[in-house]
C-alpha cells in the first residue's frame, strides 16, 4: 500500500476547504498545521454575518477591472491565510512554527499577518501575482514552496 505525503494530505484539505468560498472571482484555501496537526482552516468569504459576494452577485474588484495582485484592500472577502490565522486566534491556538498549506500563495496583506504570526512555513498549490508578497516572504526568512503532487497534476 502506497500512502500520500504530508504534503498531499494536507493540501487536499486546503482544496476542499476552497470549496466553501464564496468568492465570485478566486475560490481559495487554507489549513495551517504544526507537527502534522491540523490547528485550523479558512477560506475566502465576507465577515461573520455579513453578506457574502456570491449572495449579493458582486465583486467591487471585478466590476472595476482590478487585475489579480493589485488593490487587495477593494476585496469584500477577509481572506482564507487570514480567516486561518484568525480561527487560531480565537481559540487559543497557537500558529507559531506551523506551516500554511494554500491553494493560491498569499497576498501582501496576508504575508504580513503570516509574518506577525509565526508561521514558517508555507506551501502554496498556484503562485498568486504579487511582487510585493514574494519580496516580503524572501525578507522574512519564511521557507516558501510550491506544491507539486507525486501525480505530476497541478
């Protein structure tokens, strides 16, 4: 019997928990991990309580023309590393040295917190276009990688 990698593991559970988005335009995961445990996960959707993109049929982004990496601040969406982070806060779980498992890598706003809060390590599925967050997370010391399955699928 042949087992998936850590890797595999739990980016699967990144992808599955983008499916919960309510985003209209990317639809995005997150799990962070320490020690091969699950601490929490997150996708990208609106605040608690408040109405999401997919219930209102709107993306201010979208409808100005934004292009992706640019003007993240627009997006009504708290996103999936931050939903993440966020959950661990709220429970008094620590994120510090866990590693961040990520559909898409994350954006200058989210590398910031991702910074702030501890995480080592991040393993992203599709590379999100932001010079900014590439250059923080080179200055971080944050080890970065690009996941490839053992299946050669992307």
């Amino acid at each position: 019997m042949e087992r998936i990698s850590w890797d595999e593991y739990f980016m699967s559970m990144a992808e599955l928990a983008s499916k919960r988005s309510t985003c209209l335009r990317r639809q995005v995961g997150a799990v962070i991990v320490k020690e091969h445990q699950v601490l929490s996960t997150g996708y990208n959707g609106a605040p608690k309580g408040l109405p999401n993109c997919c219930d209102i049929n709107s993306c201010l982004r979208r409808e100005l023309g934004i292009p992706s990496g640019e003007r993240q601040e627009l997006c009504r969406a708290v996103h999936a590393e931050n939903n993440a982070i966020t959950q661990c806060a709220v429970n008094g779980v620590s994120c510090k040295g866990g590693t961040l498992y990520v559909t898409a890598s994350p954006c200058t706003m989210c590398t910031k917190q991702i910074i702030n809060a501890g995480i080592t390590r991040i393993v992203a599925k599709r590379i999100y276009p932001d010079e900014m967050s590439k250059q923080l997370l080179k200055d971080s010391g944050i080890l970065f990688e690009v996941y490839e399955d053992n299946t050669g699928k992307m």
